[in-house]
C-alpha cells in the first residue's frame, strides 16, 4: 500500500485530496488504523521537522493538522466500537498547550476499545478536570501535552487533585511528544503512555487492577 500521496496532501493542506485518498486506501482494502498510522501520523511527524527547519511556518502547521482532523472525522464511523461502556475516562490537553490530535487519537482509540471518554478539549486548566471527575465519576484521568513549557502544568494538575483531596479517586495517566515514564514519576502520574495504543492498554490494565 502507497501511503506517499496521503502524506504529501496532508503536508500540502489538501483536505479534499486527502479524503479521497484514503477513501482510495479503503477501496484496496487498507484499514482505518493503518490509514492513521502509515499516513496521518508520518505527515504530521514530517510537518513537525519542516516546521522545525523554518521551512514551513504556523499557517502551514495549522493546515496539515485541520487536514488531519478532516480525515479522522471521515474514518471515525468506520471504527466503531462497542456500545456497552468498561469504564470512563476524562481526557484533556493541559492549559496553555492547544496541541489536540494526538489527545484527539488517544480518544478515538479509547472509545473503539469500549471506553466512554469525556473529552475536556485543550487549554484545560486544572480546576476543570476536578469539576469534570466530580460530575463524570471517571476511573482514569487522562493529561495531554506537546510543548516542553506547559509539561509542568501536569504536574500543577495532579498537585491540584491532591489539594482538592481526590488524587485517589482516579488514575492519573499523562502523554504526548515531550512526556516520557521518567516525568511521570517525577510528578507521581499513575502512568506513561507514548501512543495512543499504548494509552488504551495503560487504562485497560487499570480497570483489571480494579476488579
Ligand atoms: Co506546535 N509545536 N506549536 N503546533 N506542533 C510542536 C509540538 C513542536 C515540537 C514543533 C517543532 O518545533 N518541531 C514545538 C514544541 C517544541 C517544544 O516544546 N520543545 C511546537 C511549537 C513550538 C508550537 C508553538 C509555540 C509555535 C508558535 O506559535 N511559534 C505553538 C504553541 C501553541 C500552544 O499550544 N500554546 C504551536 C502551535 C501549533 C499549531 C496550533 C499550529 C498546531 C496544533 C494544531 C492542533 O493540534 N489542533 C501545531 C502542530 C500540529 C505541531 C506538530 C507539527 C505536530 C503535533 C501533532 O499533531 N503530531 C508538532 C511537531 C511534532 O510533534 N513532530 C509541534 C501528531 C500527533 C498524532 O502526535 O501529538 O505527539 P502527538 O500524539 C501522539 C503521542 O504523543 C501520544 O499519542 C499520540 C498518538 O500516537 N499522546 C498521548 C499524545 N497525548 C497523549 C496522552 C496520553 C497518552 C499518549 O495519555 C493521556
């Protein structure tokens, strides 16, 4: 399977091209996943070096990243998942970071595995997670973030949930490009999930923990 021309039109801003291109990918047989995978995540790895190397600037980012999200709304249906829920959780990218694919993936990939997400967004301040474990009663409290300077608010999170005296209601789990196993230790995260896989088999492992 030829992934080269989705990447290219994602990179390019093409929404339209793109979308055809991976309804090209499903006709010969490529799963939605893959698509994602070999496609999506690739080009916007691709845009990250370009942006990096002054070659292409925020518009162009902002372009490939809508392109993305065009895509994943188009390949959404085509992953559905189970309808009865195993356990719930809130998710959002931390206050100040407006980074969301990634955080968008963890949740498409949650709910294909039969988890009920609520999805805060991005920019999400601490007191606003609280309020949301307050009203969803979540077993895992999921915590996004892409940039060096706004990892120190999951740590202000998690001090957040501790001061409110409910750290030990949820799971706290925290990702994104930055993030790494020893940060979540360091801040005392429940847990460290590099992919969006990797985050579903983070929370799965929890809800058997608690059986
Ligand atoms: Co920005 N940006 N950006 N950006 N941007 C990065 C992150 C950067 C690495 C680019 C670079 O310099 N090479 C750099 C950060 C440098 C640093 O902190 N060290 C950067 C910068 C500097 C900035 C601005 C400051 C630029 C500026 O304005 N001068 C600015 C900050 C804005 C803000 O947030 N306050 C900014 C803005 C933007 C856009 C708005 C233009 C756009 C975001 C659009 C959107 O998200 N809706 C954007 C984008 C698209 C990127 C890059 C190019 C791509 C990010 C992405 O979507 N990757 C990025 C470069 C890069 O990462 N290569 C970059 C694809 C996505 C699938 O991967 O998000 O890593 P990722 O998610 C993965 C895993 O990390 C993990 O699973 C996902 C799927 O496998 N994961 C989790 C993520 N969250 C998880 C949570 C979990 C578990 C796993 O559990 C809860």
């Amino acid at each position: 399977m030829d992934y080269k021309s989705i990447i290219m039109a994602v990179i390019e801003g093409e929404e339209e091209q793109a979308a055809e291109l991976a309804q090209k990918l499903l006709s010969y047989g490529a799963a939605p996943l893959e698509i994602i995978d070999y496609g999506l995540i690739p080009a916007m790895a691709q845009v990250g070096r370009l942006f990096k190397d002054g070659e292409i600037y925020v518009p162009e980012v902002m372009m490939a990243a809508s392109v993305v999200s065009f895509v994943i709304e188009r390949l959404k249906p085509l992953l559905a998942g189970e309808i009865s829920h195993k356990g719930t959780v809130v998710l959002g990218t931390v206050k100040g970071d407006l980074h969301d694919i990634g955080k968008n993936l963890v949740a498409l990939l949650l709910e294909n595995n039969g988890f009920k997400v609520v999805d805060l967004g991005a920019d999400v301040p601490p007191q606003a997670f609280i309020e949301a474990v307050a009203i969803h009663d979540p077993q895992i409290v999921g915590l996004s973030a892409l940039l060096t300077t706004t990892m120190p608010q999951m740590a202000a999170t998690i001090r957040a949930f501790a001061e409110a005296g409910c750290r030990d209601k949820v799971k706290i789990i925290i990702g994104g490009a930055p993030v790494s196993y020893g940060y979540a230790a360091e801040i005392a995260a429940d847990g460290y999930a590099e992919d969006a896989i990797g985050a579903v088999d983070l929370c799965l492992s929890f809800l058997k923990e608690a059986e």
